[in-house]
C-alpha cells in the first residue's frame, strides 16, 4: 500500500512538473508573440526595372516646356524648408549653408565667405556650375550626388516640387539665364539619348555665361552644381561664421 502511495506521489509530481512546463510555454508566447514584417529587409534606394528586367530612367524634366508654366509660388511654398539653412535675400549672410540668391548658373562652390566641405569642392571638377539639370539631380537625392556632403537633406523625389523649387530659384536673382528651347527627346515616350548632354542645356549655360555676372544674376551655366543646400533641411541661416556651416 506504501510503494502504491509513494508511486502515485511521483507520477503527481511528473504530471505537475509537465503541466507547469506547459503552462509557461503558453503564457511566454502569448506576452512575447511577434508578427512577421510586411516586408522584409531595408529599403534600398534604386532604379525599379521593368517587366523585361531592364531598369526604368527617368527622362530628365524639359526645362524649355516646364519652367514657363511652373508654379512660382509652390516653389516658395517648398523653399520654406531651406530656410533653416539658407538666405536668399540679395547680399545676406550666409547660414548653415551658403547664401542661394543668384545660385541657378552660379559656380559650384563659389559663394563668398562659405567654407564649403572637401565633398562639395571636390565635386566642381565633375559639375563646375549650378546648371538646371544639375540642381534638379541634387535636390532629388544630395548624399548620392556628393557623396560625404554634410548636407543632412534626404532630397525631393517628386519632379514636379522640384521643377517649381528651381523655376522659384531662378527669379531669385538668376533671370538672366536662358530658359532653353524645348526638347523633343525630353518629352513623354521620347527614349532617352545615351551618352551626350541635352544641346539644351549647352545653350542654358552659354546664355548664362553671358548674364552671369551682371547685378546678382548668375555666374555661369554648365553642368551641375552639388554645392547649394538648396535642398529643404536643416538649420536655420544665422550670421555666423560660415565655418560652421552645415558644408564646412
């Protein structure tokens, strides 16, 4: 009768022990329960490629047929967000980047008492001028054009705010340069042009060549100009040394 008891006592105690074991197991789960994510992994920032694998370009906008019907307040609307960074009041200071009135056709980097970062001036050799082409690639993602900026703004993806940001920019002391013709191969279904720069833009900077220095207009046209932070972020303009400037 005793070796009955004492084995009931341990299949009790086993049956416990299994049930405990059970029973954390429940619970644990229960707080700690996790959801699979939608979607997995980081989101990269690349072409999307299209049904036959081939990735999808963006025609670059056609400043000859854009500008003229851009919407010049929407562009000021967006400059709101440069403001923390950048004047652009005829001869203001500089602030946490450089000063932006006349910066459509200026040269990269070229701003008076601005101590542009190694990146920014580095770059001028591969974009000597602030050209439309040039500050449409920039503002669309700054870190990506001048890799080690240290411009903090992550860039405009959409086309049309940032055709009105620079057709605003423009009349901001850069009327002189020459609006372009429109372009054909810029157009709608028009298959991008491989290798060569837009004739378009060649004549845009031959234009502002001309206008450039002329009562705050701008300096020159011809490539791109990676050196404004024209892009809407950052700190607010401040008459302070520029070398504090967020492109020091």
């Amino acid at each position: 009768m005793s070796g009955d008891l004492n084995a009931n006592k341990i299949l009790g105690a086993v049956l416990a022990t299994a049930f405990v074991i059970v029973g954390v197991q429940q619970v644990t789960g229960a707080i700690y329960h996790s959801e699979a994510p939608e979607k997995m992994g980081y989101f990269v920032d690349a072409p999307e490629e299209a049904a036959g694998g081939a990735a999808e370009v963006e025609l670059a906008p056609d400043w000859g047929t854009v500008l003229p019907t851009a919407d010049l307040a929407a562009g000021e609307a967006a400059f709101a967000r440069c403001q923390t960074c950048h004047n652009i009041a005829a001869g203001g200071p500089n602030g946490t980047g450089p000063n932006l009135y006349g910066v459509v056709g200026r040269a990269v980097a070229s701003h008076g008492g601005f101590a542009y970062s190694d990146a920014m001036v580095a770059h001028k050799a591969e974009a000597p001028t602030w050209s439309l082409d040039a500050l449409d690639e920039f503002l669309t993602a700054p870190g990506r054009v001048v890799q080690g900026t240290k411009m903090s703004f992550a860039g405009i993806r959409d086309t049309q705010t940032r055709v009105n940001l620079i057709a605003w920019l423009r009349s901001q002391g850069s009327g002189g340069y020459a609006i372009p013709a429109p372009d054909p191969t810029r157009q709608p279904g028009a298959a991008p042009a491989a290798g060569a720069a837009p004739a378009a833009e060649g004549a845009q900077d031959a234009a502002a060549a001309n206008n450039g220095q002329n009562g705050g207009a701008p300096e020159t046209g011809a490539a791109a100009r990676p050196e404004t932070q024209t892009s809407p972020v950052a700190p607010p303009p401040s008459d302070s040394n520029s070398n504090n400037n967020t492109e020091r």
